[in-house]
C-alpha cells in the first residue's frame, strides 16, 4: 500500500442488513463473477444469469454492459426468486458471501482516484435507500482494494461484451454464454 493510501482517510459505514441492496436493483456480473460462483457451486452459468432488457435495470446506457442480441440490448445480471436476489436467504444473509460477485462486495462505496490512482474521495451509492449508519473513518483499504479489482474485472468483461457487438453476431443469451466459456 502506498504512503497517499494509508495517510488518507475515509467516511467508513456499518452494514444495517437491510437486504435492500440485494432486494431492488438487478445485481450486474462480469465473466469473473459468473466463473468464481459456478466453480464455488457447481452450478452452470444459466442456472443463476439471466439477461435484462434496459426496461428492467436501469444503468447508464452507453456503458459497456449492454450486450447486442437478436430481440434486442441486453445486460447480465444474477437471477431473482420473489423479487429478490436468488441467493438472498429468508434470514437475509448471501448463500454465497464467500463468492459473491465484485459489485456485492464493493457496495455501497463508490472511489474517485487521482491521477497517480490513489483514493481521493470516496461517496455512497444512491441506487437504493440504503439503511447503512457512519462508523468513523479508515483508510478503506479492503474496500478500495476490491474497487480496484471490481474496475479490472469490468473492463475485461466490457472488452468481450464489445467484441461480440462488433462481430455482429446475432444470438441469444445461451450464445452468448458460450461465447464467455460457459455451459
Ligand atoms: S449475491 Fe449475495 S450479496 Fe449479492 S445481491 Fe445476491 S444475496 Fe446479495
Ligand atoms: S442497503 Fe445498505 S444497509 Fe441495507 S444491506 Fe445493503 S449495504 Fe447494508
């Protein structure tokens, strides 16, 4: 860790375990989550990925997410089961904490960098009325650590969905899936 790093200090929250975060939004995965989640439980990729239309997750339209398909824009996320999160158990703890994909991980923080790419400011996302309550500052080292690696991971993942859309393939969600390596 460099020296701007650990000098820094940030805005740390306690978890409230709401579960409103893995209630409301669409949970977005790249390759890595879906290939880290399928080799922890031995499930296929379709098992838990489904593919959402713009109408039914609302992200930033021209970010790298969106996959061409035949019926239309779609982006990857995780499967829900009564309008919650698949893995979301009754007593409202992740089945698969231990794997979880990046954006679980990383929520709610959100990192501006510098231009040298140490943490600058850090904010909350809004996307849902998070019932998270202040607990003092830290450096934040595990969770910019994990945004580092949650930005990797997307842009990996951004530069397939974009060879696909240039290569003007016209499938679906089960092509797509073997496109990535999966099922
Ligand atoms: S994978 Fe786990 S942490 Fe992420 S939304 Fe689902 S239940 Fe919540
Ligand atoms: S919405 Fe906020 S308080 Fe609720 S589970 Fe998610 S991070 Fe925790």
């Amino acid at each position: 860790m460099n020296k701007k790093t650990a000098d820094k200090k940030f805005r740390q929250i306690h978890c409230g375990r709401c579960g409103t975060c893995c209630t409301e939004p669409v949970v977005p995965v790249t390759d890595s989550d879906v290939r880290r989640i399928c080799d922890a439980t031995g499930k296929k990729a379709s098992d838990f990925v489904r593919f959402y239309s713009d109408d039914e997750m609302s992200f930033d339209p021209d970010a790298g997410l969106w996959i061409t398909f035949k019926t239309g824009k779609m982006a990857m996320g995780l499967k829900k089961r009564a309008e919650a999160c698949m893995f979301l158990s009754s007593t409202i703890c992740c089945k698969i904490y231990e794997h979880r994909p990046m954006t679980c991980r990383t929520f709610p923080y959100m990192v501006d960098f510098d231009e040298h790419g140490n943490p600058e400011k850090v904010h909350l996302n809004k996307i849902v009325d998070c019932k998270s309550s202040r607990k003092g500052l830290s450096h934040l080292d595990p969770e910019v650590s994990n945004i580092i690696i949650e930005q990797k991971q997307d842009d990996a993942y951004y530069g397939k969905v974009s060879k696909w859309n240039l290569s003007g393939k016209k499938g679906g969600a089960k092509e797509f899936l073997t496109f990535l390596g999966f099922d």
